[in-house]
C-alpha cells in the first residue's frame, strides 16, 4: 500500500505549521522560558468563566442555531457598531464559528472558485495560504518591509491586483510583526478593491491590543462595508483561547454561503462557550484594557531590551509580537532559533515559518510575565555575545561588553 496515493494532491503538497513543527522540538526541552506560542498567559477572568460554569449548571447543554446564539449576535452587533463603527443585522449578518479560523476556511470556501487568487500580506498569520490552497483558491503573498513598518501599501498591493484576483486577506494589528494601518493608506487600498471588484476579508483579533493611535477597519469606510467579511473573536483580547469561539460579519449573501458550509461542517459552536463570550462582550472590558496595559508594559521593555542588544527591533504598535532582525549575527532564523533553545533555553519562532519575506526575523511573544521576559532578555544576550564572538576577529574588551538591558517603563 502506497499512503500518499490515497491523500489528496492539494493537501499532500501544505507544509506543516512551522510553528507547531517548532514547538515539537520545545516539547523536548525541560525549563525553557517560551516566546512562542500566541496565546495569553493570562487566565480567562473569573466572572466569565463562572458565566461558562453557570450556563452547564443550567442544562443548556443542547445544539443552539446554526449562525449562533441570538444573544450572542445581538451582543457582538453592539459591540461592533460601539467600537469599530459598523452596522450589522443580528439576524441575518453574524455567524458564530469554532475560532476565527474556522470564519477564515468558512469565507474562503464559500468565495472561492479553482484558480482565483487570494492577496494577503506577509509576513503573516501561518494559515492564511494553506487555507487558500485547501479551498483551491491561488495565494499570493505581498511582501511588506520593516521600512514601511511593515504596513501594506496601496503601490504595492496594485503591482499584485491580476483579472483572477478575487479577495484581500488582511490582518492588523499583525501576527507576527504587531504592524498596524492608518487610516489614510486603507483609504487607498479601500479605493483599489472597489476599483478592482475584490472582496476583503479583515481579520481583526488583535484589534483591542492597540498601543499607538486608533484603529480603523477597513470595513467601516465608504463603501466597502458591502464587500467585507469582518472577522473577529474571543481569543485574544478577552484571554479565552481555549473556548474556541470566533464569528465573522459580512452581507446576508455572504453569511447565507458560509452558513451552508457550517451547518454541514460543524452544526454549531460550543453552547456554554457561546454563554461565556456573551459575559465576555457585557461585563469583560475592564479585564481587557487592563491587560493591555500589561501587554504595552512589556512590549516598552523587550523592544528596548532587543535593540540595545543589536537585533534592531520595529515597535510593533499593536497585537503581543515583536519581530526582531536576527541579520547582524551572521545566522538564518532557523539557525538562531534553534542555537538559542538548544544553548540558553529560550524559545521563539523563526521568521520563515510566516513566508520567505519573514527571513532573516524571528518572532517574540511577550504574553508571558516581565520576570520571564527579562530573564529570557539576559540569555538571548548571552547567546549573541557568544555567536559574535565566534565568528569576528578580536575586539577590545570594551567594545565587545554586551549593551545593559533596559528598565522596563
């Protein structure tokens, strides 16, 4: 028996998630200070999961409907209308899905005919273009530069635009860079999706970690409402990864498609899940602002800390990651990945797991405490000093004396 012969030609060809495949080999290490994962190390507030505990307590333990709890819908709606702007029907306008990722497959096989191109920028988000290739649509990646803040540009979005480009994926604040968007360069892009007839899917999950400025989606500005699908969740902001809810906001055209898929693919998302996001939306925004504060006190301290050790760091203005240069030593963002977990015990992504542009950068997640932080600071010190050390000619002892890690403001 030959296995791949039985496995479908568009799936044996997906690369494996590069930062599970990473965290395989963390798995193996014992007292490793981890940058890795994105997920807060915060627990879910208490009144929320007493809301998951009550709703169990309660019985209400059956299927609910296929787009989702009313309750629920009417609560994102207000939230949405109260903090991004945008209208949307509770009753014909929102699915609530199995994490954004599932709102991603659910739009992306809805819209998707074989061959039509997805435009995404990267360095981005792991899933994006396996998802694209799973529903058989083609992925073109946009790479964006440190030089523009990795921000996506109107100029270089247009180089990409062809007659078989169908949707937009966007994503900021940004997984892996924390990027953001003005208002005034998503007015340009905005003015090419209408131009071109495309269809934007807005992936906003970290859009309350949001440290400098406003945030804007890209659905709220004239005219694009009817060509975009809003995609949000639970998992970030509000510390709840583990109830897996996310929910998407489009036309009725658009949710009426997904739905369809959902229905067969999934039925419906978790109903105590669904009772706890509702506690979430009502009761939950002081957790969250708090906890953005946590997060900026961090990002302040690793980013200092980064490019006082020469791994010059872009302030991302938004989400939990940092995206340090690893160039100056010498090493691919694999090679220094793995040289600094097998040698000083510390975790993080290589830049490549989110497409080639992400090269030559790793990923640091500071959703971890500012000791830990710290800590891990001091050994990835430690680590570049040893590798320059190695590779250059002798310096005078002076110079060659690693920079003091900032204090955290």
């Amino acid at each position: 028996m030959t296995p791949n012969r039985y496995v479908a030609n568009h799936v044996r060809g997906i690369p494996k998630s590069g930062i599970r495949e990473f965290f395989d080999i963390v798995a193996q290490e014992k007292e490793v200070i981890s940058l890795g994962v994105g997920e807060p190390d915060f627990d879910t507030p208490w009144h929320i999961r007493e809301a998951a505990i009550y709703s169990l307590e309660k019985g209400r333990t059956h299927y609910t409907s296929n787009l989702g709890l009313p309750e629920l819908r009417s609560s994102i709606c207000r939230y949405v209308q109260k903090h991004f702007g945008i209208a949307y029907d509770p009753r014909t306008e929102v699915i609530i899905t199995v994490g954004v990722s599932e709102a991603i497959d659910l739009a992306l096989r809805a819209l998707l005919n074989p061959g039509d191109e997805v435009l995404y920028h990267e360095p981005c988000y792991v899933s994006y273009s396996p998802s694209v290739v799973m529903a058989f649509g083609v992925p073109v990646a946009i790479a964006t530069r440190v030089e523009d803040n990795f921000t996506l540009t109107a100029a270089a979005l247009k180089e990409k635009i062809t007659p078989k480009s169908k949707v937009l994926m966007l994503n900021f604040p940004c997984n892996p860079t924390g990027a953001t968007q003005t208002r005034a360069e998503l007015e340009k892009i905005a003015k090419l999706c209408i131009e071109h007839d495309l269809i934007v899917m807005t992936d906003e999950i970290y859009s309350e970690l949001s440290y400098e400025g406003e945030h804007v989606s890209i659905a709220s500005l004239p005219g694009m409402r009817e060509r975009c699908i809003f995609l949000h969740g639970f998992s970030k902001a509000f510390a709840m990864t583990g109830f897996r809810i996310g929910y998407a906001c489009a036309p009725p055209w658009l949710t009426d498609a997904m739905m369809k898929i959902h229905q067969y693919a999934i039925l419906c998302a978790n109903t105590m899940a669904q009772d706890a996001c509702i506690e979430a939306l009502e009761h939950g925004a002081k957790h969250v602002e708090s906890m953005r504060r946590e997060y900026e006190t961090r990002r302040n301290y690793i980013v200092r800390a980064l490019n006082d050790l020469g791994l010059e760091c872009f302030q991302p203005h938004g989400a939990f990651y940092c995206f340090p240069s690893v160039g100056s030593t010498g090493l691919s963002s694999r090679e220094f990945s793995l040289g600094v977990l097998e040698k000083k015990k510390v975790a993080c992504v290589p830049g490549g797991a989110f497409g080639a542009s992400g090269e030559g950068y790793v990923r640091c997640c500071y959703a971890t405490s500012l000791e830990q932080i710290k800590e891990a600071m001091s050994r990835i010190g430690d680590f570049v000093s040893e590798t320059r050390k190695r590779d250059l000619p002798p310096v005078p002892a002076a110079a060659a004396k690693r920079p003091q890690l900032a204090k955290a403001r």
